[in-house]
C-alpha cells in the first residue's frame, strides 16, 4: 500500500516475470518493479506514456506490453532496469493507439484478465469499442530520428530574419518560435523537447506541440535547442539551434550596478560622517552641561556652607547678600517673617546698597487680600520688571511706595517654606528695570530653599545628600558614555552590572516593576564556521543596531553580555509590556533578512529571547532577576529557539 512505499492502492495488474521480479500496475500511480525489498517505480515522470496500467505481459523479446487509458504501450524490460539501477533516468516507449488501426485508445481493465498474450506472439486487447488485436513480433521499430527545423522566429509578433546574427532591442518581449521534424511515419506522434538557456535548467518536454513561447527573456547571449523523436521514441539528440542576443537597458548594465553601489556607499559613508559629527557634538553640549551644571551645584554648595557657618539668622543673612552679588543684579535684599497668627509679615532683616530706608525692621504689612497671600498660596516666586509702572496701577500699595521711595526699579519676592510651612518672604530689589530673569528665579528658589532648611537643621542635611547625589549622577552619565563595547556600540558589561544595580535600586525606592532581557543568536558557532568571523562581527553590529533602535527610552539599557548574548534593562515595565518588546524585537531582527544557510532554525539569522519581571525589594539579591532571565533564554533555546520566553516572575524575586 501507499505506506510502503506504492503512491496509488489501486493495483490493477501484477507480472510475475521468469527472474522472480514482480511487475505491478496501477491506477493513476504508474509501474512499479518490485525486487526482493527493493521497490523502484516508473511513469510519465521517467517515460512512460500514461500513469495507467490495466494489464502486464511480457514478450518473447524480453518487452513488457502494458494496456492504459491512452492505448498499449511498448517498453524494454532492460532499460526500466537501468533506470532501476540508478544509470538512466529515462526510459523510451512506445505507444500504439487509434493511428495504429485500433479502434479506440482506451483499454478496459476494471477487472481480469484484461487482455490475453497468445503462443502465436498476438496481444488480444479488450477496449471500450471492442477486441484490438496487437502482434508482439512484427518488427515496426521505425529507426530513422526525424531531422527537426526551425521554420519562423517572431518578436512582438514581428518575424526576424535568421540568415544574420539576431540582436534583440531592450525590452523585447513575446518570442515566439516555430519548429518542426519531418517525418512520414505517424507524424502525430512525433515528440520535442526545448531548452533556452538562461531560462530553462533542463530540457522541457513539449509532447507534439511545434511551436514555443517565451513572454519575456532576460538581457544577454542564448541559444535555444529543439530536439525530436520519431513514434517509435528514437530522438535526434543534435536537433537544431540558433543563437541570439537580447541587448539590455542602461539599468541593467554592470555600469549601473556599480554606479548604484557607489552611490549607496557614498551615502553610508555621509551618514556615517554625519552621525559622528552629531555625537560629537552632542558629547561637547553634554560635557558643557555636566560642567555648567557642576560649577552651579558648587557654588549652591559654596553658598550653602557660608549659611550653615551661621548660628544667627542675622549672620545667614548676610552671607547671602555676599555671596550671591558676584552672580545676581540686586542692590537690596529683605527678609519679612510670618508673624504668630499668620495674618500680617514683619521685616525682620534689610540689607541695602542705598542710603534712603523706608523699609526697615519692625515693618509690618496685612497678608490677606494681598499679593504677597497670591505668591504663598501658589509657591510661585514674582517678578516685577517696573516697580512704578506696578505703583501706578496699584496706588493704594504702601511697601511698593516706600521700596520706590528707596530707588528700587524691579523686584522678585520669593515664598519661604520649611517642612511644608510657611515661613515668610525674601525680597531681592534692584535699581534697574527688568533685572531678573526665570535663570534668577531658579537660583533663587534654590536660595530660599536652603535659607528655609538654615531654619530646619535637620532638612539641610538631606538636601546636601541629593545635590551630591545629582552630582555624581551626572558625573555616571559622562562615564557611561564613554563606557561602550569596542565592536557593536553598545554598553559594555561594565556598565550593564552599574545599570541594573542602579535601576534596581531606583525600582525599589519608586515601588515599580523592572525587566531584563537575554537575548542570544541562535546557532552563531555555525554562522561563524560557515561565513567567517569577519561575517560574524558584521552579524553582532547588525543585530546590535536593531537593539540600539528597539530600546532607546529613557532609563532602557542595552549591553552586550559577552559572545553573541545582549542583554536589555527595562526600567517601570510590567511583564506584559516586556513580552511586547520581545515580540517587536524578535519581528525586527527577521525582517533584517540576515542570511544563515546552516542555521537548523531557518535560512536566515534568529534571535532566542529570556524574559524576567520583577517587582524589587530591598531583601532579595539581584542576581535572582538575572538568573530567572537566564534560565527563561535556556528555555526558550531548549523550546527550538527562535523565540522568546517568560520566567512568570511574580514579584518576590
């Protein structure tokens, strides 16, 4: 049956021939030769005429006769068994029908016997229109091959003169080729095979049909071949030929590959030179940032220790009117203090340039209905660019009077706030228009911060701890640049082992999830040993690239872990947000179409991705999320790689 091997369970016929081979028919299937355990089989694929085989008789000449739908056919037991052998793959037979007398091609077979070979060498055939008697012995080999000729050559319908060299314009389309084989004796069962190089491999079977067509041929030189058999399956094997030559368009011309390759590389390189003058200059804008950014906290952190060196607040005071004129345009600063029931400020220290004072100790102004109850209620600080232009749409302002009075043209009034209670005001005054900017009023609520936490000991430590903290942070940052992978560009182990601690930390401090990848290219031992360690590096900067570009949001860190393995930091993602990232990842390295014959997975490069998820706490290592990572990259490796798979982390890790 088919499962041993018969692609057909209709058997129609069996022959047992004198050598012990059995010989067996099928319906639709072809011929099969069984000898022994060794089945080989036969059809239209290896010469046979028809897959149909109703009835199995075998000559004195050692010739098997077989009746099908389409008539008897004729074949040598020796040359089914070369093909058997492994030494031919194609057999010639013979086929005999209605132009050979009979009065119809199809023989019966649906049940036995289905034909009779008589002592006298006479093949008594039943068909669906009566008896076809055949006589095995006559000798009707015709021996003759027919000479084959190519009649017409036509392009686009137009015929082409074949007694001069044929050279095709660019873009000629539908040849049509008209041929033939001369021969007087049963010239319907004549046979061809064509080949054109350049597009058929091998020789195409056309049966009788005299004429070929191809709707498009490529540019360049070919030749086509036409060969022919007579009816009895003898084949001029020389045929004929003619040769000609499709002349291409510019853009299929060698010149223009190199011209398109050229540009491309010109255009890598541009880009390449672009990207570097970009991280340049991004690498000079971060470094002057990180330097203004650090002399700024230095000199909060200057200003700082002249406060705290004070135990009076008359002495804190003072040492900010010092140490803030080098850098801030005023000419006056006051302090004014809630009083006890919070319902009116009291200027309890002044400090001023000028020697009018209209505005000294002792002062006291209501708070409610004021602008000042505005400026506390929002902790937003004010600036007023023209004191008298204020003046006169608010005539009824006392202290906008006096501090005019005092010749002060512009002011910003800073809200004081320790521990989340208000505590008064700082007025910074000056003699010009316009004089402070929002740059001032950031220094300035740094100032009035650290003049709040000079009152609140204990809160000026902490604020000393995280200025220290952004320092050092930013001070990573430029480290952290420089701390890339020789070869892919990414973050090296270093830095990764720096990160995941860092994020770890912050995860727990925020109460928020945080995922590590693993990811690893399937099989790259193989890549490496087939294409070369050169094609190997271009593969991981490839690969790397695709990472760079998935992962790239603030916080996202992604490392090379050592060989073909990378690893992706994922700060605040749950595990489904991972899976998703995974998903994409996975999606984009495909559609790189990085190619990888020896790769069991497929024919191109692929990725194998572990995924862990973990909710941090302060009492579990780190180590467990990196190696629940691992063991879900083992998994998924395991799994038949090319893919990716979640640990199911819970939160406790």
């Amino acid at each position: 049956d088919t499962g041993n091997g018969l692609t057909s369970n209709l058997v129609r016929a069996v022959h047992l021939d004198q050598d012990g081979t059995a010989w067996i028919g099928t319906y639709g299937g072809g011929l099969y030769r069984l000898d022994g355990d060794h089945l080989s089989h036969f059809g239209k694929h290896n010469g046979l005429r028809e897959n149909v085989v109703s009835m199995i008789v075998e000559d004195e000449f050692d010739r098997l006769w077989l009746t099908g739908n389409s008539g008897v056919t004729r074949v040598s037991k020796s040359e089914l068994q070369r093909i058997a052998d492994g030494l031919s793959d194609e057999v010639h037979s013979t086929l005999f029908g209605k132009s050979d007398g009979m009065l119809e091609n199809e023989c019966n077979g649906g049940s036995q016997p289905a034909g009779f070979l008589a002592a006298d060498g006479h093949f008594w055939v039943p068909t669906i229109k009566g008896i076809a008697v055949v006589d095995t012995r006559a000798d009707s080999v015709n021996p003759l091959p027919p000479p084959v000729h190519i009649k017409e050559v036509r392009i686009d319908g137009r015929p082409l003169d074949l007694s001069r060299p044929i050279d095709l314009p660019p873009g000629s389309r539908n040849l049509e080729i008209s041929y033939t084989a001369l021969s007087f004796v049963a010239p319907s069962k004549v046979r061809f095979k064509t080949r054109l190089t350049g597009i058929d491999e091998a020789w195409q079977d056309t049966g009788n049909r005299r004429v070929a067509y191809f709707p498009y041929v490529p540019p360049g030189r070919h030749q086509f071949q036409v060969i022919a058999s007579n009816n009895d399956g003898v084949w001029n094997d020389t045929g004929v030929s003619f040769d000609f030559t499709v002349e291409p368009y510019f853009v299929q011309t060698p010149w223009f590959f190199g011209l398109v390759l050229l540009a491309v590389a010109a255009v890598v390189v541009a880009f390449m030179l672009t990207r570097q003058r970009a991280l340049k200059r991004k690498e000079l804008l971060l470094s002057r940032l990180v330097t203004d950014r650090t002399s700024e906290l230095q000199r909060l952190a200057k200003l700082t220790e002249r406060i705290n060196s004070g135990f009076l607040l008359e002495e804190v005071l003072q040492h900010i009117f010092d140490a803030c004129r080098p850098a801030i345009p005023y000419h006056r600063i006051g302090f004014a203090a809630l009083t006890r029931d919070g319902k009116s400020v009291r200027a309890r220290w002044v400090c001023s340039d000028s020697e009018t004072m209209e505005i000294d100790r002792g002062y006291e102004a209501p708070l409610e209905g004021s602008s000042l109850a505005r400026i506390l209620e929002t902790g937003n600080p004010r600036i007023l660019d023209d004191l008298e232009a204020y003046l006169r749409d608010h005539p009824d302002s006392e202290s906008t009077r006096r501090i005019v009075a005092e010749g002060m043209r512009s002011s910003l009034t800073c809200p004081l706030v320790a521990m989340g209670k208000p505590m008064g005001f700082l007025f910074f005054s000056s003699r010009r228009r316009a004089a402070f900017t929002d740059d001032h009023v950031k220094f300035f609520l740094q100032i009035g911060a650290h003049l709040s936490l000079a009152i609140e000991k204990s809160r000026l430590y902490s604020d000393l701890l995280n200025t220290r903290e952004r320092l050092e942070e930013a001070n990573r940052a430029l480290e952290i640049q420089a701390s890339r992978d020789g070869l892919t560009g990414l973050a090296n182990r270093r830095t990764l082992d720096r990160q995941i601690n860092l994020e770890w930390n912050r995860a727990i401090r925020s109460r928020t999830h945080l995922s590590l990848m693993m990811i690893d290219i399937d099989h790259f031992k193989l890549f490496n040993d087939t294409y070369g360690h050169l094609q190997g590096d271009d593969c991981l900067k490839k690969v790397a690239d695709e990472i760079q570009r998935a992962f790239h949001r603030a916080g996202e860190c992604a490392a090379r872990y050592g060989g073909e393995e990378f690893a992706v930091v994922l700060p605040e993602a749950t595990a489904a947000e991972a899976c998703q990232a995974a998903a994409y990842l996975l999606k984009s390295i495909d559609n790189l179409g990085l190619q990888h014959e020896t790769s069991p997975v497929g024919p191109n490069v692929t990725i194998s991705i572990g995924i862990a998820t973990a909710l941090p706490k302060s009492t579990a290592p780190i180590q467990n999320l990196i190696a629940e990572a691992d063991n879900a990259l083992y998994r998924a490796k395991r799994d038949g790689r090319h893919g990716w798979v979640h640990a199911t982390a819970d939160g406790d890790v």
